[in-house]
C-alpha cells in the first residue's frame, strides 16, 4: 500500500503491521517536550503513578520559555517544579535560563529532533519540527506524563492534505506568508485533525528557517502536524549543527507517489506578497499594502515562529541607521542564547538598539500575553509570533496583528502597518 | 442518568485563551482555573455556571493553545457535557485523557437554544432535547477511546497496561 511521508513515520513506530488513516496506533516516542505551563500538570500526573524512573532521561525535554525568566512568584514556582523534577530524574535535556531557548527554535537548533522521528510536545507549536522531516505534533499535559511514564503516546493516523507551492517568492516574501496565505485559504479548521504536506518547487528552494515558520502555524489551520520531505537543504542544516551528543541527523522519508491524500492545493507564489492577519483570527488576512492606515503601539519581533537569527537579520536590515516612530515600542526577541550571541556579534542587537527597540532575553513572553510587553486596552501590536485571537497580548480591547519580520520592522518605523518597500 | 442541565451557548472558534486566558497559566488549582473560565468572552460565565451544566458551541471548540488548564477549568466549574459541531484536536484528547465528557453534533450545536432541558445519553449516542421534543444522533467514541474514558482516563489506562 503507498504511504505518505506522514504514515511511513508512524508505521515505523508502532507494532501495527500497517497504517491507514483513521487508525488508532500506540506509537513509541522520540522525544516528548514539556514547557513551565504544561509541564506541572504532566509531573503531577507523573508522580501520581508512583513511577520510579521515567522511560529514558535521554528523551524527556523540559524548557521553562513561556513565563521565564520567571514573571511572578507563582511563575518561579512552577519553573522550580521543572527544575526539581530534571534533577530527580536526571533529565539531560532540562534547559535553565542562561542555556534555555523558545522550545521550538531551540530543539532544532540543538539537533534533538531529527529527520524521521516521532515527536510530541505538550504545547501546540510542537508541529514545527515537521520542517526536518518529523512526524510532530502538540499533545496536553497528561499525554506528556503517559509518555514519560511509557515512552508511548495513543494517535489517530491522520489523512494528509497536500499543498503544492510553485513560483519564485516576491521580494519580503518568506515562510511566514506562504502559511497565513494557506491558513486564509482553508481556514481555521481547514486541516482539521489532518497532516499538512508542504511540496512543490518553492518549498524546495525555500530556507530551513522559513519552513520551520510554515510548519510552526499549521496547528492555526487545525492541522494535526506541517510536515516537509527531508531534502539537500535538511540535510546541510542537519550537518551544520554542532552538538556532540545528538544521535546523527536522521532517517529521510518521503511520500509515495500514488500514496493517497485528502485533498490537494495548489498555489502560485508569484501572486502572494507581504501579507497580514487581522484580528482576531490567523485566517484573516489581508495584504500589508492594504492597511496602511492601521496605527500601531506596539511591534514584536520573535517567537518560535519568527525569532531566529533571519528573521532578525531581515529586520535589522530594514531597521539599520533608522528611528522607529516616536511613541512606538519595539521588542525585539531572539528565539534563543545562540541566536542572541549571533545577532550581538552580527551588530544587530546594536541596530535595534539605536533604532529606538529593547532587546530581551529570549522567552515566549508578549506572545501569549505573559510579561515584557503586555498591551494596554485598546492598544494594537504588530507582531512576528502566531495567534492573533482577543486578549492574546494583553488586555482584551487590545488587537494582535500577525506579519513576517520584514513587514513587523517597516511598520515599526512608520508608526502604522508599512510595506518594507516603503522604508527602504 | 439523570443529565438535566443548563445551557450555555458560544460560537464557532472558540480558543483556548479564550477558555482560561494565559495570565491564569501559573497555576495548576483547579478552583481558580475555574474562577476565570470565558473571562475574556463572557465574563458572567463563571459565576452563572452551576454543577451539571452542557457548554453548546459551534465548530472547532478549542482550538489554539495546547493547555490542559482549559478543560480542567470546564470540568473544575461543573460542566457535565461539551457539545459541538466540531472539536480541536488537542481540545478532544485533552478531554479524554481528563475525563471531560465531550459530544461531536452539528445538529446538536445548531439546534439547541438556551433554555432548553437536554439530556444525554452516552450508551445509545443521543441528545434528547426536552424542550423541544428533539433528538440528535452523535457518533460514539470508538472503541480505542472507550477504554481509555472506560479507565478513568489515560493514566489509569497506562497503569492498566503495565499491571
């Protein structure tokens, strides 16, 4: 029977003979994820077991990102119950302010998801890893305890739906616009409980970084998990990273040529320019050039979405020997200690710094809402991260607006959501 | 089963910020989770809410965030059922693995106003509506997660296994 990428992983960590979508599998785990808000839950539920162990300290990963450093008193108590539980455990993988990154740039970045691995992470964001080539995908609270316990997690193969992208992108194009162009396509829960294949010949030009970006929002569709063929570009990504312990770069599948999908999309990039989802949903998009008289209080640059080290450089270049308007505030937040260090030695801390922005420690921070820089009532940010929905910053009269970086640092110099061409 | 309830009635893409916002998320007590269920959406929901009670939404109930607090927070303010045209993904399995009942019915969704006395019934997939002498089919969990509720929810089934 043919198979898509998305069923050979599965099939290959479970004992079923074979899969077919709709199936309930127990599938073994690879790696399971935890963050200072899911993770309390799980080690409760964990320690309710009794369990003396859990399965392998190798595979467990704890990363306090969300309200870290921590926020509040309440904040540092669940951050510690992360740091216990690593402790008592030996949890490798258990990653303290100073070397702790947001979860999903941080992973890829240390090499502990790879290509062919079957992922879970209690945090919805989890289907980013899809970029490498993994099957990945967002899980609660109790299924990361189940899975620290036994190692396995209970899934229903998905269907998979299977978009094609072909064209060159436009100039400020990137990852971010392919996926908010996807998600207006289909909707909110266009892909539910689905596998989203990104294919075609863009994705396989486009940069390991954009595709995390794609893959990072499929869970806005609905989408079980974003999944792209390992490829020459996976792989130079894969051998670029310096991590002695990490276990090789993978195993490359892909799907099967007559292998059978749900639906199939096509889309011509050529036509997609700069785009921005509106509140307050991620499927409400518009392009930038249309929302010029949109003000704006605040511009957020980051997230696992759009806080790498090129999306800082896109922005840095917009912003360089720039001010941003008077009375805008700037965050700008790389995703981890490593892109931090690169974006210090690069010069473009210093540039966002001159700009007129703040430059933080990384952290998930402003996008759920958390700490440094929560809007006001009635405040409208744009921001580089995923969610848009009300209240998402801050106060529930404020307003979120999600765009790619380029647009994100050209709209913080006009005081209102700008095309990059405008500035530059 | 005694299943008579107040209704409480949302729309399409509720989201998980929406069921218990982020600033709520350094918590894991379930009573002030529940405190400050719909807050940012309808900010009378947590008071009005008594044991018993179904939340009837529309389509992709829960979507967003992964967080478990949001189901807690339903089942922790006494919320015997969720019904919905649709649920989210991580939505459902978190109400499975916890132990919170949820029922799939467009139908249901549609047609159940507040006011209505609805009762459910599990073992035949039928929401009986008293009020207006209706009745909509749901399809029941399959096997595989019939165990899992059948256990009291996935750790108890885990425990099962490795006995």
């Amino acid at each position: 029977m043919p198979h898509t990428i998305t069923e050979k992983i599965l099939l290959k960590h479970t004992k079923a003979k074979d899969v077919h979508p709709g199936q309930f599998i127990d599938a073994k785990v690879d790696i399971c994820l935890g963050n200072d808000i899911t993770a309390p839950f799980a080690i409760e539920e964990f320690e309710k077991t009794g369990a003396k162990k859990v399965f392998d300290k190798n595979k467990v990963v704890l990363v306090p990102d969300h309200f870290a450093p921590a926020k509040d008193m309440k904040s540092a108590n669940q951050c510690k119950i992360l740091a216990n539980f690593a402790k008592k455990y030996s949890i490798k993988n258990y990653f303290e302010i100073g070397r702790m990154g947001v979860e999903h740039a941080l992973l890829p970045e240390m090499g502990l998801v790879l290509p062919g691995d079957l992922v879970i992470g209690a945090d919805s964001h989890t289907c980013t890893y899809g970029a490498l080539g993994a099957f990945s995908t967002g899980v609660g609270s109790t299924d990361l305890a189940a899975a620290m316990v036994a190692g396995e997690v209970w899934l229903k193969v998905p269907e998979s739906m299977k978009f094609i992208f072909f064209g060159k992108l436009s100039k400020w194009v990137g990852g971010k616009d392919l996926i908010l162009h996807t998600i207006s396509d289909i909707g909110v829960d266009g892909a539910l409980y689905q596998a989203m294949e990104f294919c075609g010949e863009t994705i396989e030009n486009l940069p390991m970084e954009d595709r995390l970006s794609m893959c990072n929002m499929a869970i806005e569709a609905g989408g079980k998990s974003g999944i792209i063929a390992p490829d020459k570009i996976t792989e130079r990504y894969e051998r670029a990273i310096k991590n002695k312990s990490r276990r090789g770069i993978g195993k490359f599948y892909s799907s099967d040529k007559d292998a059978k999908y749900s639906k199939v999309k096509e889309y011509d990039v050529r036509k997609i320019e700069p785009l921005v989802a509106c509140p307050s949903l991620p499927s409400n998009v518009k392009p930038a050039s249309k929302l010029k008289d949109v003000t704006i209080d605040q511009v957020v640059i980051g997230s696992c979405t759009n806080g790498r080290i090129s999306d800082l450089r896109i922005a840095a270049k917009i912003l360089k020997d720039k001010k941003i308007k008077p009375g805008l505030r700037l965050i700008v937040i790389p995703a981890t200690q490593k892109v931090y260090l690169e974006a210090v030695n690069e010069g473009l801390a210093r540039i966002f710094v001159e700009a007129g922005g703040v430059f933080s420690t990384p952290t998930c921070g402003p996008c759920l809402g958390g700490h440094v820089g929560i809007l006001a009532a009635g405040e409208r940010a744009v921001a580089t991260t995923n969610r848009n929905f009300i209240g998402r910053m801050g106060d529930p009269t404020s307003e979120v607006y999600l765009s790619n970086p380029a647009v994100a640092a050209a709209t913080a110099i006009k005081g209102r959501i700008a095309h990059p061409d405008e500035v530059i | 089963m005694k299943n008579k309830m107040r209704i409480h009635k949302f729309g399409d893409d509720i989201n998980t910020d929406d069921i218990i916002a982020a600033k709520y998320l350094n918590t894991t007590d379930r009573a002030e989770l529940a405190s400050h269920c719909m807050e940012h959406i309808d900010k009378a929901f947590a008071k009005a809410v008594s044991a018993g009670d179904i939340i009837v939404a529309g389509r992709n109930f829960g979507c967003g965030s992964s967080r478990e607090h949001a189901p807690v927070a339903i089942k922790a303010a006494g919320v015997s059922y969720v019904i919905a045209a649709t649920f989210a993904r991580i939505f459902a399995r978190n109400s499975i693995n916890i132990g919170l009942p949820i029922v799939e019915s467009k139908e249901a969704s549609d047609r159940i106003r507040k006011g209505d006395s609805v009762k459910v019934d599990t073992k035949t997939g039928l929401v009986r509506n008293l009020t207006r002498k209706e009745s909509y089919r749901f399809e029941k969990y399959p096997p595989f997660m019939q165990k899992i509720v059948k256990a009291g929810g996935l750790m108890n089934s885990i425990a099962k296994k490795k006995r």
